[in-house]
C-alpha cells in the first residue's frame, strides 16, 4: 500500500495509536480512503518494506496477464515485467488522479485541524486546505508531466513514462517532457514594479523591492512544499531546460531561485521569472541582460511588460528588447503601464500613456490591437482612488496562459505518442521484410551450398584416383580392401585403380593420368578454385539481416497497447478541462 501522492494527510501520535489498534482488531484490513478509492492500510504510515523478490512481482504480474485474455508482456530492460493487462489497471489508476479525488480532503482538513493549535500557524492551515483544491489545469498539468515521466501507475511495476518508451534503443524516438507549470517572464524599466507584483500575486513579500536596483540577476518565484533559496548551479539543476542559458559569461552566479509555501490564485502551477530592471546610461550588468532575456523567451508562455511612468518608461534598453522579442514571440507579449496610481493627475497619466505607445507603434508588428491597461497594487493610501486599475486583467492573461498550455500539453502528448506508435509500427514492418529476405537468402546460401559439396565430393574423387595410381596403394587396396567390400564399392575401387603400373610405381599409360588431356592434378586444383569461390559467394548471399527476437516482437506489440492506453487516459483529461469549462 501506498499514500497518493496528490494528499499529505498529517497524522497525530493519538490517532496512530487509535488506527493501530483498530487496524489489530480487524486483523490489520485495509480500509478505503476517498482520494479516487487508493487502499490505506496501517503500514502506510511506516516505510515501505522493499519485496522480497522483484522478479517474482513482475513474474506475477506476467501470469496475470497472460491469463487475461492473453495479452502480450514487455519484458523491460530493467528486468521488470509490463503486461497489457496492467494497461487497464494503470489508466484506471490516473483516471481517479486526474478525476479529482478532492474527497479525500476533508478527512486530512480534519486532522490537519487538530495539529495547528500546535505546531502549524493560520496561514500553513490556509495553505493546506488551498493545496486540497487545486485547480484542474494544475492537476491536469501534473498528469501530464507525470505520464511522461513513470507513467499512470507512479513508480508502480508494469508503470512507465512516455520518455522511457521513446528512449528504447529499437525505437530511438526523441521526445520532450512537458513541464507541469507555467513560465511567466516579468520585464520592464528600473523600479516597474515587476518584484512587488509578484509578491501581491502570491501574498508572500519573497522579493525585494524598493527604489534601489535590487534584481540585478534572473529569480525563479516558483510553489513547493518548504521555503527554500537556490543559488546559481543549484537552480540550474532544478530546471533541466536551462542548459542553454549557461552559455552565457557571468550569468550562473546571477541566477536564483525562491520557492514559496503560497497557493495564492493559480500559483502552483506557475513559475514567475523576474528580471533585472532595464536602464540607460552607464548601468553595467555582469552578464548580455538582453541576449538572456531573449533566450528565455523562447522557453516561456508568457511575457509581461511593464512600464514605469515615472520618466523611465521610454528606456532605450527596454524598447529595443521589446522590439526584438515581438519579432518572434508577438503571441507572448502582453504590455501594461504600472504604478498609475503614482500619477495623480488624468491628464498626465493619458500624456505618458500617448507616449508609449507612439514609442511603441513603430516597433511592434500588432500596433492594430495595442493595449497598454494601467494597474497598480491596491493599498490602504489607493483604495479610494478613482484610477482604472486592470490588475484583473494580468491575472486572466496569466490563466489563459495556463489554459493554452494545457491544451498545447494534451496536444503535444496525442502527437508524442501517434510518433511512437509509427515507429513501433514501422520496426515491425521493417522486421517482417528483413524476415522475408532472409528466408531468400536462405535459400540461394542452401543452394551454393549445395554446389560446394559437389565440388567436395569431386575432389575427394580425383584425389582418390591420383592416390590409387600408386603400385604400393594400388596393390594394398586389391589385396586388402576389396576382398572386404561388397560386390558395388569393390567395381567402384576397380574402376579408380589402373590396369597396369610399372617398376616405378606409376602407371604405364599416360592416358589414365589425363581427363580430356588435361591432367588429373590439374583438375583438382581448377575444382578447388570453384570450390573458394562458390564458399566465399554462399558466405556473401548467406548473410542474414538481424531481426527481432520474440521477446522484442512481444513488447513492441505491448507498446501499442499501451499507447493506446495512454490515449484513453488523455481523453478523460480531457473531458476534466471541459468539465471546469461548463462551471465557469
């Protein structure tokens, strides 16, 4: 038994011990939680115990299968066994994860009740009934990624990923796993209000802000479990797609990483990226700020642009990123001016607005639909201001990049696995023509074969002939050997010998030692020619193509099942997004 790994169900020592001696009572049976009907018994509060025999679990699951209708096995490379049978179990098992399986939180909001008058404050309480309700697009992106990863059944046997398949060594399929959060890059002028922002939006002050230049560097705001910092080669390996940013001088010790507890708005399944504010004059950054902002826009889902209006807006630095990220990213770029309730005045407030974007026109490709809302972080000092703010307006361009994403996931996976299954299918047709081939090539090897113990026994003939002309071998074999033999192999002897020989042991006539009148040792030696070359031609034609053992026939074929399976568990998410659609 094991804990779903959607819930963290915090137990206190006195309902340990209640569970233990109930569990006793009824013999230690297992009883069923409402997180998608997972099994919970006692144990699964303990370590789990390793099996005593992993290749007798995957031995058993192999019986299982085969006794279900027979289905065919993937014997994996790491000695574990996947049956097409645990198909139906595995996307069973993600259709409760991805389903839902918010029923299980009310039991854990319970005992989480019962701890935090102890050892959690309000807002850790607050936190965990936020993570109990996630919203479907951050469970659907985590499914996803999970797919990818180990598959529908976790680190189960029988269970794995996407990326796992493509990678074996027949198929060689070359996949990219999704990441199961947002990337939202946040750029503008000095002091645009880019780190208070992201502050407001999680709740959390994690980022440093004031009128000083504080982000000289690139800082991940991403939602864990712990408060954690990652400096430099830390937050590098924490994200595996940053690899290509390394490249640039300077900027490793100038990348950071904040993880945050908050479940504020969507922000689990966002990863904010903040920037170094962009000013003129004789700023010097320790790293090309716009080559690595440009970088990371190619790897992100969405770009905010905020504009100081307090002189620093028209940065020269800032509009000549904005110009070349609407070169390849237009789709990505959203543009608002920031901190409108610094400028009291409408008239002046419409004055900075006119020039940005008359700055902005001759820059962009869609100047048609330029928009430039104005937002501010509410506060006690602006709560009466008369001053539009569509600080909701970031927020649902911050869901619809989340929405956008899921579908481009679910797209990305139907596509990842149709390549996967044409490679499969292409393997095997590729092995049934190798297999043909080889049945001709078997047979014209049999054949040349063939021709070369002709060859043998001709030789063998000949060599036979010239050996019997010898009076020595010639009288032995009358003597000795044909009194011995039977009336056929004794004509054949006689046949071979010569009638007469003479005092040197060769035999009176010439003819005897001719074929055609070409000598008998000639022959020979023409016949062991044809023999090397015949030997070296069947060795030529007689070479087979190598082709796919049974084993590997059998887990090509489960790959296909399990695509398949795969496919019916991305519908069902599917269906979860349209669901949350019709609620909206």
């Amino acid at each position: 038994t094991r804990l779903s790994t959607t819930f963290r169900t915090y137990i206190t020592r006195k309902a340990l011990r209640t569970s233990i001696m109930s569990s006793e009572r009824t013999h230690h049976s297992p009883r069923k939680e409402h997180d998608g009907g997972t099994s919970v018994g006692v144990n699964a509060i303990k370590p789990a115990k390793p099996p005593r025999d992993a290749s007798s679990s995957a031995g058993k699951l192999s019986n299982s299968s085969s006794k279900n209708n027979g289905n065919d096995t993937i014997h994996h490379q790491k000695g574990e066994t996947i049956s097409s049978a645990t198909l139906t179990t595995n996307a069973t098992t993600a259709d409760n994860r991805g389903g839902g399986g918010s029923g299980g939180g009310a039991s854990g909001a319970k005992v989480e009740q019962t701890r935090s008058h102890h050892h959690y404050s309000h807002r850790d309480v607050h936190h965990h009934h936020h993570h109990e309700k996630s919203s479907p697009n951050e469970r659907i992106l985590k499914s996803i990624h999970d797919l990818y990863e180990r598959g529908p059944n976790g680190n189960q046997p029988g269970s794995v990923g996407i990326l796992e398949i493509a990678k074996d060594p027949l198929l060689n399929v070359t996949c990219w796993k999704p990441r199961k959060k947002v990337s939202v890059l946040i750029i503008g002028n000095h002091s645009a209000g880019k780190s208070s922002f992201i502050n407001w939006y999680i709740d959390e002050s994690i980022q440093t802000t004031g009128v000083a230049i504080e982000t000289r560097g690139f800082t991940y705001v991403t939602s864990g479990r712990k408060r954690e910092s990652l400096k430099g080669d830390a937050t590098f390996a924490f994200y595996d797609h940053l690899d290509g940013l390394e490249r640039f001088e300077g900027i490793q010790a100038n990348v950071f990483t904040e993880v945050s507890t908050s479940k504020e708005k969507n922000f689990p399944a966002i990863d904010f990226i903040d920037t170094p504010g962009l000013v003129d004059g004789e700023m010097e950054y320790p790293f090309d700020v716009s080559a690595a902002i440009l970088w990371l826009a190619d790897h992100v889902d969405l770009v905010l642009v905020f504009f100081d209006p307090i002189g620093q807006a028209l940065c020269g630095r800032t509009m000549k990123v904005i110009e070349a990220l609407n070169e390849k990213h237009a789709e990505k770029l959203s543009y608002y001016m920031s901190k409108a309730d610094q400028v009291e005045k409408e008239h002046d407030r419409q004055r900075v607005l006119i020039q940005i974007t008359q700055n902005l026109s001759g820059r962009i490709n869609n100047s048609h639909a330029f928009k430039l809302p104005t937002i501010y972080l509410p506060n006690e000092q602006n709560s009466t201001a008369n001053i539009p703010n569509a600080l909701s307006e970031v927020c649902e361009d911050i869901d619809k990049a989340i929405r956008l994403t899921v579908q481009k996931n679910l797209t990305a996976m139907k596509d990842d696995c149709a390549r996967i299954d044409r490679k499969v299918v292409e393997v095997l047709e590729e092995d049934k023509l190798k297999r043909a081939e080889n049945v001709k090539r078997s047979m014209r090897g049999a054949a040349l074969l063939a021709l070369s113990w002709v060859f043998i026994f001709f030789m063998t003939f000949v060599a036979f002939v010239e050996l019997f002309a010898f009076r020595f071998v010639g009288n032995f074999v009358r003597r000795h050997v044909m009194p011995r033999c039977n009336d056929f192999f004794a004509a054949i002897l006689m046949g071979m010998l010569p009638s007469e020989v003479d005092e040197v042991g060769r035999s009176k006539f010439s003819a005897m030692q001719r074929w055609g009148g070409v000598r008998r040792r000639y022959v020979f030696g023409g016949a062991l020619l044809g023999y090397i070359l015949v030997t070296y031609v069947k060795n030529v034609v007689w070479t087979l193509n190598k082709v796919l053992t049974k084993k590997e026939q059998a887990r090509m074929q489960a790959y296909r099942t399990y695509l398949q399976g795969l496919l019916k568990i991305r519908s069902n998410l599917y269906s979860e997004y349209f669901k949350q659609l019709h609620t909206l």
